[in-house]
C-alpha cells in the first residue's frame, strides 16, 4: 500500500480543511513547495494536491504553485480540483503532472468524462466523495441523491481504473478511516481504490492496509506529527 501525503492549496498556501469546510481551515505552511520536498525527503513516492480555490470556482487556479512542485521534486503527483473541462484537464497535465483526478463531471458530464478516458487512459483517476453515502459535488458544497456505491460500478464499465474514495465526515478530523464504507466499495468494484479521510495513526494505516487498498492519501496527521511520514513509509510500504 502507498502512501500519498496530501497538499491542500488555497491562496497559494498549504492548508487543511476540516470535513471539507472553508469556514474552518488551518495554514500549515506558506510555500506547498517547501512542503513537498520535506515529503520527498522522508520517502514518499506520491504527493496527492487538492486545488481548493479551483475546487471552489470550478477551474484550476494555482497551476504555477503545482508547476513549482513538479519543477522542485522528483516525485509522482496526483492533481485535483476544479477541472470541469477537456482544457481544465489538459492545463493541469501540462505541469507535468502523473494524473488528474476528476469529481464533479464524473456526475454531471459522462460525455466529457468518456472523452477524458479516450484521451488520457489511466491518468484520468475519479475521486468520489461521500457524505453519508452519497456523492458530494461542486468542492463538496452540493450533496447529490447518487450513491457511492452505484457511481463507481457504473463508471467501472465506462473503463475507469482507479477511484480515490472520500469520507467527508472523516475528513480532516482524525477519527479513523471508514473501513465499512471503504470495504463496500472494495466490494462493489474491482479497480484500483486509494482511502482518503480520517487517518490519525500508523494503526489506520495497517487496518488500510489489510483491506487491500492500493494507496491511503494522508493529510492532517502529517501536519500534526500524529503520523512520522518516515516511521510510516517504513512500516507500511517496506
């Protein structure tokens, strides 16, 4: 299993949000890019970065900040955040960056989706996000009566092969990841899955790891010293 430290941008800061609310936000560091070496030189493999102004606005925004990242590191990264259109995609991906990952179009344009999958394969990773099961959309603003499960199977046959799958009642809260909801998903299809939300401990990472995820994104625990990226990477991947 890898493990993916995550750098959330707003403002061109290194931020968390908690369950995904701007109102509550916490700037751990000015400059992502000294966030992401610090990443890199504990052992990590994959940066996950979240645009949340581009989230927000539903374009990308801080494409220079996640330019620098690549420019600085030898790291693969995942992007996502805001990207709603073929241009969004291709913007991002000029960055140099390993793939995207798409939200809210997943729902509301499958045509556009499609096309992304034609064109780019398995850069195109589909982040879904649940709050109470159902998949949340627009920055996580909008709730929708779709649920998780039944997205990633009816994307699975539109040749999606890789899913980053969210907890927003996790997220951000350093509670423990949910392993029901996570091994339903483990169930519901067999592509790639990557954990995200409420990883707290080396212990969350173990209990990840024997699901059989892929990957396991961390966030919060990271900026908190909860979880020592070295110490981890060291137990979990080696």
């Amino acid at each position: 299993m890898i493990i993916l430290p995550a750098i959330d941008i707003k403002d061109g800061h290194c931020v968390r949000l908690y369950q995904g609310d701007y109102a509550q936000i916490t700037t751990y560091d000015t400059d992502p890019v000294q966030v992401a070496l610090r990443w890199q030189e504990a052992g990590a493999s994959w940066l996950h970065v979240v645009d949340l102004d581009g989230a927000k606005q539903g374009m990308p925004v801080n494409l220079a900040v996640i330019g620098r990242i690549r420019a600085a590191t030898n790291l693969h990264i995942e992007v996502g955040g805001g990207m709603r259109s073929l241009a969004h995609i291709e913007q991002v991906l000029a960055q140099g960056v390993d793939r995207v990952i798409l939200g809210t179009i997943a729902l509301t344009d499958r045509a556009l989706l499609q096309e992304a999958l034609a064109r780019w394969r398995e850069q195109i990773v589909v982040g879904i996000d649940a709050r109470d099961g159902h998949v949340a959309i627009a920055g996580w603003y909008k709730t929708s009566g779709v649920e998780a499960i039944a997205l990633a199977r009816t994307l699975e046959e539109l040749g999606v092969q890789r899913f980053v799958y969210t907890d927003i009642a996790r997220d951000g809260t350093l509670t423990g990841p949910n392993l029901e909801a996570l091994t339903s998903m483990q169930h519901a299809t067999s592509r790639a899955l990557i954990a995200s939300g409420g990883v707290h401990t080396v212990a969350d990472l173990r209990d990840l790891a024997k699901l059989g995820v892929e990957g396991v994104i961390v966030g919060k625990a990271l900026y908190t010293g909860d979880i020592d990226l070295v110490a981890a990477i060291r137990d979990i991947e080696e």
